[in-house]
C-alpha cells in the first residue's frame, strides 16, 4: 500500500480542526480556516490568525492583507502555488465594541491550544523555509517574545525547519502610510526574495527529520 499523500493528510486534519473546541475561539467563529497552497512547497508561510474575509471564506490571506502578500509575492516570482500559507490560529479573534467586531491579535492561551494543530500541519508538509509574518508567529516559530524590529530579517534554526525568518505582517504594513508603507513593503518583498534564495540553498543540504528531539 501507498502512503497517504501530503493532500490526503491534511485534509483529514482539517476535517479534524474543523470540531475543534480547544479555546473559546471556537464560539464565535464562522468556520475554521484550516490552510491553502500545495502541500508539496518547500516554503511556509504563517500568518498570525484569519479576519473578517477569511472567517467567511476559509481560506488564509483572502482580504487587503492577502492581496498585498499576493502582490508581494508576484514581485519575487512567487505564486500560491509554490508555497503552503497558514496560521498559528485557525480561528478569527474577534473584539466586540459596541455595534461592531474588530480583529485582534490571538491571546497566548489561544495560539497554545490551537499549537498542536500548526505542529502537525508543519509535519505533514515538511518545509525547508518557514517564512513568519508579524509577531505572533514568530513567537511561536523561531523563539517566545520574538522582537520583529531587532530581529525581522534573521534566518533561525528552529525544530520545525533548518530555516526560519520573519517579514512584517501584510496588516501591519497597510496601517502605515507614506514612506513608511512604502518602506515596509520593500521589506516584505526582500525578505520573500530572500525566502525564495534560501529554499534553494536548503535544498543542497543534507535534509534531517523534521522534530527531531521535540517532544
């Protein structure tokens, strides 16, 4: 017998995330945004949590911020069909004021119960480069209390690939404005160029298994 496909598996674990009741994310979601791409990329990119399109859609980066990630992409000869794009949580955090709901960042109690999820998604698709957008994924990727303004741009190793880095979040860059939007925007275009670099590069070395010594 064949083993299961990279596609095969993660959708029985998107069937399973589907139920999940791990955090109270889960009373207020519409769905459960599980992941997009090919399974078979060796870049991945994680995202902080899904918003308002994408709790709609459940797809990850489908709003502004995806479209500019889409744009940014486009510029290093990139498409969604060379990378696997998910979340450290698969569920919208939402904040209610007054008559409306707004986006949030997720609390650590939610990206610690939506971890095993990520885990698993990450060991099913085996990514050479991990590419980190904004804060929180980096946290959980490269190392707790990650510092975006010190550190964006540094390659780490980590136990989920040889290779991992951090650009800013498409959201951050579209609450800028001016030079500084622009600024931000050539950094998230160099630092994928740079993703894209490293994937080569990592794809002559000796590969080992993925969460060796994690326990």
């Amino acid at each position: 017998m064949e083993p299961e496909s990279k596609t095969i598996r993660l959708h029985a674990l998107a069937e399973r995330a589907a139920v999940c009741r791990a955090c109270a994310l889960c009373e207020t979601r519409t769905q459960v945004v599980f992941g997009d791409g090919n399974p078979e990329a060796p870049l991945m990119i994680v995202g902080e949590g899904p918003g308002m399109n994408e709790d709609a859609t459940g797809r990850p980066f489908v709003g502004r911020a995806g479209q500019l990630l889409d744009a940014c992409l486009k510029e290093s000869g990139i498409t969604r069909k060379h990378v696997y794009i998910t979340n450290v949580v698969r569920c919208r955090p939402t904040l209610q004021e007054g008559a409306s709901i707004r986006n949030r960042p997720p609390s650590a109690e939610e990206i610690h119960a939506c971890s095993s999820w990520l885990q698993q998604t990450i060991e099913i698709v085996q990514p050479l480069v991990i590419l980190c957008l904004g804060a929180p994924a980096a946290s959980a990727i490269i190392h707790k209390g990650f510092k975006m303004t010190q550190e964006r741009g540094q390659w780490f190793a980590t136990p989920f690939a040889s290779h991992a880095m951090a650009a800013w979040h498409p959201a951050y860059i579209l609450r800028q404005h001016g030079e500084v939007f622009e600024a931000a925007r050539r950094d998230l275009v160099h630092d994928i160029e740079a993703a894209r670099l490293k994937v080569i590069q990592a794809r002559r070395e000796p590969q080992t298994s993925l969460f060796d010594g994690v326990e």
